[in-house]
C-alpha cells in the first residue's frame, strides 16, 4: 500500500524534468540498439557490434549518471544485463579493429609477406569465432528477456517505489538542467584529478583517463541538447580529440595481450617475427600520439564551460 501512494505522490512531470529525460535517453538508444542488431548478426559491416556496444555502454553510462535521482536498488539488474551483453562483443570489436586498422595500416610496409598473410588468415579464423559468440549472445534468452523486459521497466518506472522522502521526490521532478550542471561539473572535476601530472602518467593511468573522458563525453550528449548544440561543440570537439588520442594510446597498450591470445600454441616462425613487428609498429605510432598529448590536455583543461554560462 505504502508502494502505490508513493507512485502517486509523484505525477507524470515536464518533458525536461530528470526522470523524464533519464526515460527518454534510455528509450532512443534502446531504439538504436534495435537497428543495429541485425547487423551485427550478419557480421558483414564491423560497424554493427561496434554500434551495439558503444549503445550499451552508453545506456549503462546514463544509469550511472542518473543514479543520485534514481535508485541504484531499481537499476543494479538492468546495469548489469547491459554490462554483460557489451563484454559479450568485445573480443569480436577488438578483432575487428585489428583486422580493419591496425593489419591494414601495415600491409604490405614489412618484407615478412608470409607472417602478414598467416597473421591476417589467423585474426580471421579468430574473428569467426568471436561473432559465433555475438550470434549466441543476441540469439540468448538472457538477451531476449532484456529486450523484453526493457521498455516495461522504463514505462512502470518502479524505482519510484524506492522514493519515500520529499528530497529523492524533488530529485525526480527538478529541471533536468539543475541535474545535468551538477553532473557535468562532477565529471569535469573527476577528469581533471584523474589526469594531473599527466606526463608522469603510466600507459594504465592514462586508460583510467581515457575511461572518465569518455563518460564525461556521454554525458556532454545527454545534456547539449539543454544548453544548446553550438554553445557546447567546442568543448565537445576537444573532448573527443583527448579521448580520440588517448583511445589509440590504449588500443597501442593492449595490442601485446591480443597477439598472445592469437598466437597461444603457436610455433610458426613467420606469424611470431610478425607479430613482433606489428608491437615495434604499434609502438612508434605510440610514441607520435603521445607527443600529441600534453598540448591537446592543456587545450582541454583551459576550455570555458558551456554549461556554467549564463
């Protein structure tokens, strides 16, 4: 009884109250999950698990932003569904990448054409095998119960069972742009700290860097639209230019850990002076992006904050 009189002590608010606009972000990309789906399951275009996992990853990123107005106890299950079904596409994105930008930035630049040749028919016996697990995973009744489920729980909203105090109330019916400055500004402050000293930074510290980049990015998506497209694109640009750089670093990082698992059992002379090769490529361009750094950092940490005008 205590549950329904809790529900109706908090009606259906404005379009840009927190709870409607935590609702309608989940609901789009939902929406765009959908679309992609079939694309990935037919595994011809590398943008279909890219763009499912990037979705999900988002729609968990918005929970997480959300979660000082909506309940965590309300969304740990849906959090982790969704955590779950983009770990599932991970190792088919990162063979992806391999194969799309890392083999071909190196065809045909090394005098070891076989090893190039063993390396890219290896990484494709291997990509078969990450999107058998990609079908498997969307083709899961533990996926179809998400999917299922999903738009209920946005509809029924059942974390307003969890809402019994005037503040949390206030919390779900307050302009979004209340909510979103207060966000905005955590995760800026979080970046910051997150990459002082930047030049003292290991390749592991920058990952971290990289990570609270990126939800500051979902972020900045989920509330331009609040403060304003163009007021907020130039922040916007340069934080996608420090993710971008810091993203190339990472996958430059973590190249070694997926030529091991390729090349597990391996004894092909030609496939491991190959994969030496591609780290010692890998490597210098590691190097060239992290000259690129410290002034795209500056540039960033001296941005004027769209969000605070006015």
């Amino acid at each position: 009884m205590g549950k329904r009189s809790t529900n109706k002590a908090i009606p259906e608010e404005s379009p840009e109250s927190t709870e409607s606009v935590f609702v309608s972000i989940l609901q789009q990309n939902f929406t765009e999950l959908l679309k992609w789906e079939p694309v990935a399951l037919a595994g011809e275009d590398i943008e279909g698990v890219h763009q499912m996992r990037v979705i999900l990853r988002r729609m968990r990123s918005a929970v997480i932003i959300f979660r000082k107005a909506i309940p965590r106890q309300a969304t740990d299950t849906i959090s982790d569904e969704m955590r779950w079904a983009a770990s599932e596409l991970g190792p088919a994105r990162d063979l992806d990448v391999f194969i799309d930008e890392g083999l071909k930035a190196m065809a045909g630049r090394m005098p070891l054409a076989q090893g190039e040749t063993g390396m890219r028919e290896l990484a494709w016996q291997h990509r078969q095998t990450a999107y058998q697990q990609v079908r498997d995973m969307i083709g899961s009744d533990r996926f179809r119960q998400f999917k299922e489920t999903l738009p209920g729980w946005l509809a029924e909203r059942p974390w307003r069972q969890g809402v019994t105090d005037e503040k949390g109330t206030l919390r779900l019916r307050q302009n979004i742009k209340i909510y979103a400055t207060r966000m905005l500004n955590d995760r800026l402050l979080q970046v910051l700290q997150t990459g002082e000293q930047l030049d003292k930074k290991s390749a592991e510290e920058l990952h971290l860097l990289r990570i609270e980049c990126k939800k500051l990015r979902y972020a900045t998506e989920f509330f331009s639209s609040f403060y304003g497209r163009d007021s907020m694109a130039g922040f916007v640009s340069a934080l996608r230019s420090l993710q971008g750089t810091l993203g190339v670093m990472n996958d430059v990082a973590v190249m070694p850990y997926l030529l091991d698992g390729l090349l597990q059992g391996c004894n092909d002379r030609e496939l491991i002076t190959y994969a030496g090769a591609i780290i010692g490529w890998r490597s210098r361009q590691y190097e060239e992006v992290r000259g690129r750094l410290p002034s795209q950092w500056e540039q960033f940490a001296k941005m004027a904050l769209p969000w605070s005008r006015g």
